[in-house]
C-alpha cells in the first residue's frame, strides 16, 4: 500500500466494529494471554488451574489434579464447591454459562464468594473457552452432576444433569485452538515448574500432575506441609546454608496476612521472591520494600546494640545484609492493587507497614534467641560490607571517563558509528582471530565487536569486588556501560542486542555459560528484558562444483544433501572446528548477516529454575553437578553442537 493511499471510500457508522463477548479475545487472543505461542498455550492451563487455587484460598480445595490427554487436551479436576449452576439474576441463563461466556463475570467483584483471590479480571474461564475448540465442564453440587459442552466459546449443548454425587468439586477438559495457537504440545516441565510453586505457596494443598502422553503414564504429586519454608530449603539445595532450618515469620492484620521464610547460605548473591495472592509480583512492590527496610534496620539495631558495629562505624547497606539470602515474601490480601509495567509490582500501602511491623518484631526475637547463628549472619554481613568498599574502590577507576568517550572503552572494542542503542548490537567473541574475521566481515555503522581471549573467572564463586578486579570481565562491563549489581542500570546500555559468539565445542560451551552466569547474577535486566542472545555459527560447509551452503548441525546437512538429491562421496564437506576456521566474508554470510543468520534470544522463563541450574552447574558442590549431567545426558545428543 502507498503511503497516503486511502483504506475506504466511505467512514461511517457501518465502519465501526463492536467485537461482542468472547469474539474480542479470539480477535486479539495476546491481550488477554500474552501470546499464541508456548508460553501462552501454557497460561490457559494456569488460569484454569488458579480457579482451583481460589477454592483452596477460600478453605474448600483440598486436591487438584491436572491431567496431559493422549490428545493433548486438559483435563483439570478439583474438589471445591463446584461453580454454581443456578440461574443467573441479572442475566437468565445458567451462573455456569455465565462463568463461561462471558467476560469479566466471577465471584472475585466484591461478592461474599471469595476473600482473597489469585483470579484478578474475571476472564479465566471464558478466555479459556474463546480460545478452545472445545470446552466440557462438569460440576458436582447439590447432589448432582451437571455438565455442559462449549465449542469454540459458544455453548453447544445445554446444562444437563448426567448423575448424581455425595462429593462436590469442578471438572473442567478443554482442547486449544489449532485456529489459534501455533504449537499446541504441552509441556510436562513448564507445568511441573508452574505448579510446585503453587503447592509451595499454599501449604498442605495436593496438587497433582498426570501425563498420559507416553506409554508410561507419569505422575507427579506436589504437596508441601511445610509451605514456603519447604520452598526456600527446595531452592537452596545445592547450596551450603549458614543455618538450618529457614527462619519463619508471619502475622496478620484484618483480611491481611504475611508469612515469609528467610535462609541464608554461603553463595554471594540474594535471590528473594515476592508474591501477593499466589501472583509473583516480579517487579517487587511494598511488601518487599516493608521486608527489606525491615531486615536491614533489625541487623544494624542488633550489632549496635551489641557493639559488633562500633560506634563510629558505618551502618551496614541494605546489600550487605542480603547477601546469599534466599527468601519468599508471600502476602495474601482482599483488594490487591496493582501496578508497573506489567502490573506485577504491588502498590497497597498499608501492606508496608504490616510487613516492617511483624519482620521487626518476630526476626528481632529470633537474633536475641539464637546468638550463635546471629554471629554468622552479622559475619557474612560484615564480610560484604569489606568487599562492598573494595568494589566501589575498583569502580571508580573504571568510571574516570565517561564511558561514552572512546578513549574510555576498552581497546580492543571495535565499536559501531551508529549512536542509538536500539540500532546497536554488541558481538562478544571468542578469541582473537575470530574476532579479527569478526571485526572485518561485519556492518560497522551498527554491529561492535569486542574479542575476549582465554577463559573468564566463574562469578557464581566471587563477590562483587573480584568481579571488578577481573581483566577479562572488566572489558565486558565497559563496554557495555549499564553497570553492575544495585548500579546497574539498563537506560545506559549501549547496544540492544548482546550476541554471544563462541566456539561450537566443549570449550565454547563453557565460555557462553561463564557469559551466561555472569549476566544472570550481575546484570539479570539484560535477561529479563531479551537483550542477551546466541549466535549460531554453521558447523559444516557443503560444495558440489560451484554450488555451495551450510549446515548447523548433521540433521540439517542430510536433509540438505538429499534435497539436492546429491551424493555425499561427491560433495566437499569441510566440518568447522571453530569460527577463527571462517573468513570475513563466511562469517558475515553465515553468522552476523542479520537478513541470513540464526541467532537464540535468551529468555527467563522461570528464575527459580535459572538460579538453580547456574547454581548446580557453577557453584562449589560436585554432587548436584553430577546429578544434573546424569539426568540430562540422555538428552545431550551432539556435544558438538
């Protein structure tokens, strides 16, 4: 279309579009569940499953089982009330129906039905529907058992009684839209991930997972009596803990309640976790700002008190006191609110409060009762504090120059002439000579690139100070200028797309993961916000004559070969054994081309999950490395790619 071509003769009311209930979230399915992709097909399953959540919230769930059908359908089974299936007052048709088709219609509005609740939008259910080929509902209540059929969000049989039932509960099958969705495979891993967080949060509830995809049914059954205190021991396996068991606090205050469970442990980084009505809240919000303010206060309070910190010493930093803490932060309120830009942030005042109040009282008493494990807290505090000054000494010979001049990032940086960082991308590559075929093949008005050369320190095993002091993560940091740590600030990262260009082999793996680690613990926005990326470099290059192309993996170059109906005795294969192999020319082709290449987005699916795979695989016990290798080998199918 031209640009000032007109779309329509006319513009009048026949123009204006009014998508009726469930039309609009079929229309525009990734406002209502983020994407048609993966990660979207996974989130009807979730907000199925968090209407049980809330029954078990409201004191009448007690078990749930989610099942995986052979056909890749769900099946969610609860023992809740069951959704009411009376006639609805202001709308004449069965309250289940209602629940169904309609948007924005539950019992989480201000009725008497739920006190709290995880179901914010009442659009669970019928988003769910909208977005199904089919939806069957059984409901056992008073007595009966109902059931109703909906195709594609339209009711397609009436509400019928089928039987009768001592027991009460919600049965709920759905299929997802081939119309809709692109992959329509679920994933056991992603839903086991999901729902042990669940079980974790809301203790003594038994939530069970079945599979009956493979020839061998799997079963997995989540129940956790100890609730979130088995959550943070869970998260801190592979780690050495200062003390055992977790420290748990919780109080309440009207329809409010908090409970926390707090562990330290010897690693160098803080992982805390925030939840309100089951909900993470990512992006933090006043419950976490009422913890933290209170844990660095009853610290400080403690050593002054008994002149661990003398007199005329600094206070401990918030920083300090975190350090290796693993904690979860878990609220549980009538009217959440809230808000940021992906409404994951908690904006209720009043819950600060409550949260400083009962952290102050309860962690206070806990230090006066247990002076020995108190001692070693104040120590590993103390002990970040000292590394703390150390890395603030090492930072400020790093920022003596902005990091804007040129004289000012490191010299073997070959930077880009463009200057918005939205249009910039940052290779950093292994090696010099590849960084030399690097340097000459790329765009150079929006593609750096910057060599490392020999292998980097493993930062899951040094503070912040050795991080600094490090010649080869040094250049990294400069480079691209946001910071580090609390300093890190990602409105002065200087290249958007942060692409990781290694080896295809055993060395090359390990120099992405120390990459990997390292952005994770010290820069985790990058991650979180899809600036991290891996680039693919061909593993083989075919000829025939004068024709030629390239392969990433053998998968690929048998296919291609017998696409060419080729025979291989006849081809030329020459296998890389390493992108410095390339020349300019090759790599831009096959590996920097943006219209040609293949690069991986790095995404943070779960960090629970990240923290513990960087801790089992970097960290300083064997065993948990052992156990993860031998449980993912099976998996591992060409090391070499």
């Amino acid at each position: 279309m031209e640009e000032n071509e007109k779309v329509s003769a006319s513009y009048d009311e026949s123009q204006i579009q009014v998508l009726e209930g469930l039309e609009a979230v079929r229309k525009r399915p990734g406002m209502y569940i983020g994407s048609t992709s993966l990660r979207g097909l996974h989130h009807l399953v979730y907000e199925i499953v968090d209407n049980s959540i809330d029954e078990a919230l409201a004191g009448y769930c007690s078990e749930i089982e989610i099942k995986i059908n052979k056909d890749n359908s769900i099946t969610n089974t609860d023992n809740g009330r069951g959704i009411p299936v009376g006639i609805h007052h202001q709308i004449g048709i069965p309250t289940i129906e209602v629940v169904h088709t309609i948007l924005h219609a539950g019992g989480k509005f201000g009725g008497k039905g739920y006190k709290v609740s995880g179901g914010l939008h009442g659009v669970g259910a019928s988003v769910v529907n909208a977005l199904s080929e089919y939806l069957e509902v059984e409901v056992s209540r008073d007595g009966n058992i109902y059931r109703q059929r909906y195709e594609r969000g339209k009711p397609a049989t009436g509400l019928e009684i089928i039987g009768h039932s001592d027991v009460t509960g919600t049965k709920s099958t759905f299929k997802p839209d081939p119309d809709i969705f692109e992959e329509l495979v679920f994933d056991f891993d992603t839903l086991i991930t999901r729902f042990r967080q669940m079980a974790f949060l809301n203790r003594g509830i038994k939530i069970r997972l079945v599979d009956d995809r493979p020839e061998e049914r799997i079963q997995e059954t989540l129940h956790y009596e100890g609730g979130i205190v088995s959550f943070v021991e869970y998260m801190n396996k592979n780690k050495e803990a200062v003390h055992e068991p977790p420290i748990y606090i919780e109080g309440s205050k009207d329809t409010s309640y908090v409970e926390i469970a707090m562990q330290y442990s010897e690693t160098y980084v803080e992982n805390i976790y925030s939840f309100a009505n089951n909900i993470e809240t990512t992006e933090g919000g006043t419950h976490l700002t009422g913890f933290k303010a209170a844990i660095t206060k009853v610290i400080n309070d403690y050593s002054r008190k008994y002149n661990i910190i003398k007199e005329n010493d600094k206070n401990l930093s918030g920083e300090d006191v975190r350090e290796g803490l693993t904690a979860v932060v878990s609220v549980k309120i009538s009217d959440p609110q809230f808000e940021g830009q992906t409404k994951t942030k908690l904006g209720n005042s009043d819950i600060r409060g409550l949260v400083e109040s009962v952290v102050s009282e309860k962690l206070e008493s806990y230090l006066e009762e247990n002076p020995s494990i108190a001692k070693k807290i104040l120590e590993k505090s103390i002990n970040a504090a000292r590394a703390r000054e150390a890395a603030r000494k090492a930072r400020e010979l790093t920022r003596r120059k902005s990091v804007l001049e040129s004289n000012a990032l490191p010299g073997k940086l070959a930077d880009c002439s463009e200057r918005d960082p939205s249009q910039c991308e940052i290779y950093i590559v292994e090696g010099d000579s590849a960084g030399g075929s690097a340097k000459q093949g790329r765009e150079r008005r929006t593609q750096a690139i910057l060599p490392l050369w020999g292998k980097m320190m493993n930062v899951e095993k040094a503070r912040l100070d050795k991080v600094y002091g490090n010649e080869k993560l040094l250049p990294v940091i400069t480079a691209l200028g946001s910071g580090v740590g609390e300093d890190f600030d990602i409105s002065k990262l200087r290249y958007h797309k942060v692409i990781i260009m290694a080896d295809a082999d055993v060395d090359g793996s390990h120099i992405r993961t120390l990459l990997l680690t390292f952005f994770f613990r010290y820069m985790r926005p990058l991650v979180e916000n899809n600036h991290i990326y891996i680039a693919q470099p061909p593993l083989f290059k075919i000829a025939k004559g004068k024709e030629e192309f390239y392969a990433y993996n053998e998968k690929e170059l048998e296919k291609k070969v017998m696409e060419k109906n080729w025979k291989k005795e006849e081809c030329s294969i020459q296998r890389y054994k390493g992108l410095g192999e390339m020349n300019p020319e090759q790599l831009w082709q096959t590996t920097m081309n943006p219209e040609t290449r293949t690069i991986l987005k790095v995404e943070l699916e779960d960090a629970v999950t990240a923290d513990g795979i960087f801790t089992a695989l970097m960290g300083d016990k064997v065993e948990p490395r052992k156990e993860f290798i031998q449980a993912y080998a099976k998996n591992a199918v060409n090391l070499d790619i």
